[in-house]
C-alpha cells in the first residue's frame, strides 16, 4: 500500500502522525451533461454543453502512533480540518510535491481506533476539479499543449529525431529571455523559430551542443565555452523572447534524424510575475 503525507492549508498531515492512501490515482471528474427528453424518440438529445463538475476525492487517512496522543489532538486536527464559511484550502499530496488542488471537507468526518491502523476517510471536494502547478490550471487542455518529454524544475527538454516544435508554457505575466540549450549533432543551417522571430545556426557542429543566452545575447559551444556567434546567420538571429502563457518553438533543418542524429532541446527559464 502506498501511503502518503499532505498538506492542507498550512499544515502537513505528519504533525498529528497522520498519511493518506494514495493507491487510487484520479484521472477525470464525472461528465456533466445537459439532455432533454424528446417525446416520440429514442433517448435524449445532448446538447454537447456539458462540462466536468467538481471533483470529489476520498482518501482512506492511517495514524502509526499511540492513540491516546491521537486523542489529545483532537480539537487541533479540527480546527486544522475545519472550513472556516466553507473556503477552499490548498490540498497537496506528499508523492506530486508542487501540484495542489483548492478543496475542502464535505461529509461527516469521525476516526476509530482500528488495528490495521486505518482511522477513517476523509472526502474532500475539489473545485475546480484540476490541479494546479506554478499557479496554472492543470485541464486536460493545458496538459496537451505541453509537449516536452521532461520537466525539471526550470528545464523544458524535449529530444528530435526529426523537425518539429516544443510547446510550453510561460507561467509567469511577464515574458521571459530563457537560455536554450542544443545538444547532440548540430546540423548546418540549424533553425529556430517563434512566432515571427528567427535563429539560424549555420556551421556544422557535430556530437558537441550550443548554449544560446537569450538575455545576454551570448552563443557559446557546450565543449569549449568559447563563443560562436559568429556561425549565427546576419538576418536570422532574433534571440527569442517567451511570451507570458501558451509558447511554440518550431526546430528545423537537414540532417535531423534518429540517433546518433538526433538533437535534444532544453530550455530553461525562471517564470517572472509584476510585483
């Protein structure tokens, strides 16, 4: 059984020896859906405005310790659990460190001394029903855009085997310079874009790489350190800037192919917001 602490609100479920199942991983939300009968037809007619409702998420909760401590908690896991006038809280589970969702506790909620040390469940009611990371709503919209094979931490990266783009998100309200980093073979005539802004690399670098500094307007090989903006094309050398929200790199040129021809992307920034 995998068990799990959380958070909720401002406090960690291990203050009071308290973990979560977590064997259930949800995916989507009951469908709603808006239908009328028909008289003198078969079925119902949906008018495909439906949406997803709000999220409802059980937990079976365990306590390890000495019951008679679990006893003398009592009024602070209540007021710990407790919605003041019904507001959301943070609800964020130890094994997706940065995801949260907003929800509350719906339902009676009481422990009881068990020995395979399940005390009860709680219920909580999630809405909206998706999570949140970096203050952007998880929807399965916003899921399908970003494409890269890897998030870690300020790094986008993402591997090509053929020409193609990146998308991601700018989480931040301001737009950001990143640092794009080109590793792998290095094909002449090498491409970037976004949106009308263009990069061109045209020499020939092979099984090596090239860190592009967008702020500092620096192109430098990843072996050496030494700089190469002069392999940089005279009309084609915008150093891109990310726009706040949805953002698409295309990558392209001949010579991109399947390893040892391939040629992984990694971008890397820090979201900016207005103070």
């Amino acid at each position: 059984m995998e068990r799990n602490e959380f958070r909720f609100g401002d406090t960690v479920s291990s203050t009071f020896g308290l973990t979560c199942d977590r064997e259930t991983h949800f995916l989507l939300p009951a469908l709603q859906t808006f239908t009328k009968a028909i008289p003198g037809l078969d079925g119902v007619v949906d008018f495909g405005i439906g949406g997803y409702g709000v999220r409802a998420l059980p937990a079976d909760i365990y306590y390890d310790g000495d019951y008679a401590t679990l006893r003398a908690n009592r009024e602070a896991i209540i007021a710990w659990l407790y919605s003041d006038h019904g507001a959301y809280k943070q609800l964020e589970f130890g094994d997706e460190p940065g995801k949260y969702y907003m929800a509350k506790i719906t339902g009676e909620l009481s422990f009881t001394n068990s020995d395979d040390r399940k005390i009860g469940t709680i219920q909580w009611m999630c809405n909206p029903p998706w999570q949140y990371r970096d203050g952007i709503l998880l929807t399965p919209e916003e899921i399908a855009w970003n494409t890269a094979d890897e998030v870690d931490g300020n790094q986008y990266i993402k591997s090509f085997s053929a020409p193609g783009s990146t998308r991601l998100t700018n989480t931040g309200t301001l737009p950001v310079k990143p640092v794009i980093k080109l590793l792998g073979n290095i094909p002449a005539g090498l491409l970037l874009t976004y949106g009308s802004a263009q990069w061109q690399y045209n020499e020939a670098l092979p099984y090596d790489g090239i860190i592009i500094d967008c702020a500092s307007e620096t192109v430098t090989q990843a072996s050496s350190g030494a700089s190469v903006i002069g392999n940089v094309d005279s009309s084609k050398n915008a150093f891109l800037e990310l726009a706040s929200g949805h953002c698409e790199i295309g990558v392209s040129a001949t010579g991109i192919g399947a390893w040892p021809l391939n040629l992984v992307m990694i971008i890397q920034f820090d979201s900016m917001n207005l103070g």
